[in-house]
C-alpha cells in the first residue's frame, strides 16, 4: 500500500484511486502490499501506530505486541531477544522470532530486545500470506515500518523520562530538510537504570538515522542506518518448586553479579529505490545488510532433574556456569513490481517479485556442568545458591568446557506473483504463489562435520473478497507455507524444512466514515517439521513432528464521538502438537493434543482513551486492561502458568506550546504475574508497578 512515513496507519476504508492521489515526493512504498484498501485485502491485518505506542508510553517490541491478542511472549533468552508466537506458532525456541523491517527479512540474530525508537507503525500481517512473504511463520508475520525522512521538512521531538527503579531515558527525532530534494533524520535513545530484580541493571542506547533523496518527482532514495547495544545481566527468571509460584520473591535474582553483563550489539544497513513509471506502475528494489553479536557469562539454574540439588533438599538450586559467543550476518537483495491493468472488463492488480536472502550464524558456547547429585553432594560442586538466603559470589567460578561451536549458513531464493483480479465492483480474487529454493550448511566445529541439506518448494495462494455493502465486507484465504529450520539435533541431523498449510474467513467492518473498523475471523492452521526445545542438550532441537493451531480472532479499533479512542484484541487459539514424540534421551514424552508451551487459549486487550482540554490546553487520559490465560510452561509436561490480569492508565497535557507532560502506571494494581517459561526452573517474573513521568518537546 502506498502511503506516508508520517501516517499513523493505513486508512481502512480510504479507495485505491484516493491513495493514489494523496502520494507525494515524501511517500514510500511498502513491500509485499501493493495498492489496495484494507477492506479488500483477503487478510486480517492489525497496525500498531506511534499514536497508540506514544500514549501507552511503550519503549520495546514485546511490550507494544501486548496490543494485539494474537500474539503471545515467549522465551527470551533470559531477557535478550524478541521471542513471540503468532496465532500460536513461534518457530525455533533456540533463535528470535524474526520479523520485517519495511518489508525487508531483519529480525533474526542476536541485537538484544529491540527497541520501539525509530518504529513508525508495527503492522501484525496475519495469516496465509507465505505466496508472497515466504518465510514467515503460518500464523503471520510483524512488520516494522520505520521513521523515515520526509523531503522538505523540517520537525523534531526531545523527550526526557524517568521510570521507577531509577530509570532514566532521553530521547530525540530531528528531521532536518537540507535542500527541497535531500532530507535527513536523525533518531537516537539512551537508557540506564535498574530494574525490579535484585542487582540487575541495564544500558541501552541506539542511533537510527534515515536519509531521503527525492532524483525528480517520480524516484525516491531512502537510506536507513541502525547502531544499538544492550548491556545487561543474563537473568533466566524465578523457581517455582512443586507447582508454589511463591517460592521466591519476584525480585531474587539466581545468577551472579560477577558475571557481569551480556552485551548485544547491532549495525544494520537498507537502502531502497522507488520509481514511479506511472500511477499503475512503480518498482521496489532494495538491499538491506545487518551484524549482530551477543557475549559474556550467566550462572543459570540447572535444569536436569538428575543434576539438581533443589530435588533433593528443598532449597539448593544448582546452576551451570555458561559463556556465550553468538554472532550473525544477515543480507537480504530483492526487487519488486507492482502495477495494476486491464483484460476485457476485469481489473488486475499484480505483484511481481524476487529476493536472495543470507543468512549466516555463529555460535560458540562453553559451560561448566555439575555431577549427578546425591544428599552428600557438595553446593561447591553443583554452582549451587541457597534460594532462601542467596549469598553471591560463595562459589569461585568454575573453568568452562566449550561444548558448542557450530556455524549455520542458510540460503535462500525466492520469486513470486500475486494478481487480484476484480470481478465484478463487489467481488474480487487473488490467486499467488512462491517458489523458494533452500540450501542450509551445518558445520559443527566441535567435531569437524558438515551437514548439508538443499530443498526446494511451491507455495500456493489464493483468497475471495466480496462487499457485502459499504460498511462490510467477507472474505476467505488459503495459503500453503514453507520455512527453512536452522541447524541440526545433538546428534547432528540437519533439519528438514518447516511446511505449513493454513485457512481462514472472516468478515470486515469499516464505519462512521471509516473513523471505526475491524475484523472478526476465524483460522486453522497447520504445519510439519515443528522443533522444540532439547531439554537434555543445551543450544540444541528436537524434531517434534506435526502441530495445529485453530482459533478466533476480533480486532476493533477507532474513534468514536465524543473524541474517544478505542481499541479491542481478543483471540481464543487452540494451538496443540499433533503427533507422539518421545525424546530420544527420554527427557519427555509429547503426546497428541500437548498444548503449546506459552499459548492461552484466551487473551484480550482493550483500551479507551479520551481527549479534552485542560483550561486552554490539549490533553488526554487513558486506562487499559489486558487479560492473559493460563497456558503451558513447559514443553510434555501438566506445569501451567496461571492466568494474569493487568491494568495500566496513562496521559499528557500540554504545559506550554510545544512542551508537553506524560505520565503512566502499568500494572496499576501490582498484580504477581509470569511473563512465560521455559521450565519450572525458568520462569520469567511480570513487571511489578512501574510508574513513568516525562517532558516532550516539539518543534
């Protein structure tokens, strides 16, 4: 869809020819959308804009995908990387969820929990998209659309916060015209504070400049820099012993502070070239290259049942001593045409693309490991910590065994198209498809082997829109998918490709002039190939078969009179394996029908904000709820979250012109909540109350 970096989202109901109209020398294009209204779209498509990010005073990824009920948190490797499953598929456990940034694969690698500076809009593509994305997960696919320069003007914001654990966070967007056609923007945050676990600080900070070059009126230049680092302990979470959430305080943290910090580290590059032939034709090409690495040391508990005391005794958590060294490449070309024309009375609208995508990751890991542990065995020789009374620093390190070092290479290139054809004036059609060729190299440095394994598929797509009248609007899709697992099992078989098939319907409301819209759908899901965590071999997967996810989804979002502002997200999703794996080591035993660890089968979110005038000045307030149900917390086994339900209220005020105060509190009432699990020995602990005041400037 074509549109302003500036928008706020995409106009729901606003006609192809008007979007047209509205494009100017500042616009850009977004990949894989082509020119359509959301109406017509055979998709559910949920857009997070700044609006909504700014009010709620949200600062990473993770939490602004808490909007949308479709998604859910997943494990984040002890707080260090973005991990979220869509409509209850996540992908690997052992890798970040990746995601788009404007079109563009980005989100694999290791740069740390990703920071909503410099994030336009985040848009949630849900569903059989994968003629057209390709390499996606079945249940949809996070695009980040960017700050980008806009040519001829010149704007800015300053803010500077502080959040409750003395934490401290300044910010600033200048976007500064240097002639008509030549217009840079300059985007930078620092951060550094403590958090709410015993001893755990953090730093982050990052520089995300964009630079727009208009070369006549129908081309556009656009370069994006990315620069950030992470510093912070390595914290896998709380214990909770025999099913009692209440073991250990929220707070205790169960590593060691000489350990020191895990630091994440990223530089990425995108440049993209848009040319308009006409108002029919335009061609995408961009090129987009990202470095990551992530190192340093983490006491985490053991999670071995043979090899952990607190069986045992009730209060001696034995831990292994690990040291990470993780690094990725990531390059990605691709070229796209979008164009739209006529056969007889039928009106065509196409999309024709290619993409080469690398990917390349390093890892290298060495670990100390403590005994099979009887009643006699030592806290010294199990790294273990007294959880009642955690005295840091009683055991000296441990030396470290490398046991760990492999390489993944995965290439792969894809060529699509897509045509909706429309019909008639009420009724359209899209029909698509993707053909990928896969080559992924295991090479396990440890022992000196290479594992290789080459693959090649087609994807089809297809889907029907009919307008039922103006304000509604049905819809139904198809889509087949195909994704390349990363890497191979302990006993180095490489990973076949994930496939995946997926339907779903749905129904499209757009009213009061498009002011309020929304999509209620219903979805199956279904893929093969599916990899779960190896609870017996760190840093590995096993292959787990099949799995289904089938569910309901509602998203309303709008303005309604009186100048208030709503938003509804609610998603039923019964997502469960499909077949009957024991592990070969006998860690556990999946059965047909397992949940999926860290899916509810319920979550909501709904917000309403109202704005008025305070005296003579603009502002607004806002409360919030989300819901969360319980769901599972560790892959083959009864242990269960429990449900949680968090309120939050937020608002600004204008002070003077220009200068503007906000303020928010999350989880208003400070509920005791788990943000997911690995196991019962990593379970990551909920934010207490966090309270948040500030002072933005604009020019």
């Amino acid at each position: 869809m074509a549109c302003s970096p500036a928008a706020a989202e995409i106009e729901a109901e606003a006609p192809a020819e008007e979007e047209r109209e509205a494009i100017t020398v500042t616009g850009v294009r977004q990949s894989y959308r082509g020119d359509f209204a959301l109406k017509e779209i055979p998709q559910a498509i949920a857009t997070i804009d700044e609006a909504v990010i700014e009010e709620n005073n949200i600062l990473r990824l993770t939490d602004a995908l808490d909007l949308n009920a479709s998604i859910s948190r997943q494990n984040t490797l002890g707080g260090l990387w973005d991990s979220f499953a869509v409509r209850g598929f996540a992908g690997d456990e052992n890798l970040p969820s990746g995601y788009l940034v404007n079109g563009f694969n980005a989100g694999r690698g290791y740069s740390g929990q990703r920071d909503v500076a410099g994030i336009e809009r985040v848009e949630v593509l849900k569903g059989p998209a994968a003629a057209v994305l390709g390499r996606g997960e079945p249940g949809g696919s996070i695009n980040l659309v960017t700050k980008q320069a806009e040519l001829g003007r010149t704007f800015g914001t300053a803010s500077l916060q502080y959040r409750s654990f003395d934490t401290v966070r300044t910010e600033g967007d200048a976007n500064v015209a240097l002639t008509g056609n030549l217009t840079a923007r300059l985007i930078g945050y620092a951060e550094s504070g403590d958090t709410f676990r015993d001893t755990v600080e953090q730093k982050r900070w990052g520089f995300l400049p964009s630079i727009g070059l208009g070369i006549g009126d129908n081309t556009r230049l656009t370069y994006d820099f990315e620069w950030t680092r992470v510093e912070v302990p390595f914290d896998r979470g709380i214990v909770v012993l025999n099913g009692d959430f209440d073991t250990v305080p929220r707070s205790r943290f169960l590593g060691e502070p000489r350990d020191g910090d895990i630091v994440a580290r990223a530089t990425g590059h995108q440049l993209r070239l848009q040319h308009d032939f006409s108002d029919r034709w335009s061609l995408l090409l961009g090129a987009s290259h990202r470095d990551t690495t992530l190192s340093g040391f983490a006491s985490e508990a053991e999670t071995a049942r043979a090899r952990q005391k607190l069986f045992i005794d009730g209060r001696s958590l034995s831990r292994q001593r690990r040291s990470r060294d993780f690094s990725s490449e990531h390059s990605v070309v691709r070229a796209e045409l979008a164009g739209q024309f006529e056969t007889g009375t039928l009106r065509h609208r196409v999309l024709i693309g290619a993409d080469f995508d690398y990917f390349d990751s390093s890892q290298l890991s060495a670990r100390y490991r403590g005994p099979v542990t009887t009643a006699a065995t030592s806290d010294a020789a199990g790294y273990a910590i007294d959880l009642q009374n955690p005295v840091y620093g009683r055991s000296s390190p441990p030396s470290l065994t490398r046991f760990l070092d492999r390489l993944d290479t995965q290439r792969t290139m894809g060529i699509y198209v897509q045509d909706q054809i429309s019909l008639t004036d009420r009724l359209q059609v899209r029909v698509g498809g993707r053909y990928d060729d896969f080559l992924l190299r295991v090479n396990n440095r440890l022992n000196n082997t290479l594992g290789r394994r080459r693959r090649g598929r087609f994807s089809p797509q297809a889907g029907i829109v009919y307008e039922l009248n103006d304000p509604l609007s049905l819809y139904a899709a198809y889509g087949e998918g195909y994704r390349g697992n990363i890497g191979a099992d302990a006993a180095g078989n490489v990973f076949e490709p994930e496939t995946s098939k997926s339907i779903e319907a749905g129904v499209k409301l757009s009213t009061l002039a498009g002011r309020l819209s929304g999509t209620l759908a219903v979805f199956q899901l279904e893929k093969s190939n599916v990899l779960a965590t190896d609870t017996l071999n760190s840093g590995f997967s096993v292959a787990i078969g099949k799995a289904r996810s089938r569910g309901v989804e509602l998203d309303l979002n709008g303005k309604l009179p009186g100048d208030v502002d709503v938003l509804l997200s609610y998603a039923y999703t019964d997502a469960e394996t499909r077949s009957r794996v024991l592990d070969p080591n006998f860690a556990f035993l999946i059965e047909p029908g397992d949940p999926l660890i860290n899916i509810p089968k319920h979550n909501l979110n709904v917000q309403a904000i109202k704005h008025f005038t305070f005296g003579s000045r603009a502002a607004s307030l806002g409360a919030g709820v989300q819901y969360v149900g319980k769901r599972s917390g560790e892959t083959g086994t009864a242990f269960m979250l429990p449900s949680h339900t968090l309120a939050r209220v937020f608002g600004q005020v204008d002070v003077i012109d220009g200068l503007e105060l906000f303020g928010s509190v999350t989880n208003l009432f400070d509920e005791q909540w788990y943000a997911s699990s690995f196991s019962p020995l990593w379970v990551q602990p909920g934010s207490p109350r966090t309270g948040t005041i500030g002072l933005r400037a604009t020019f």
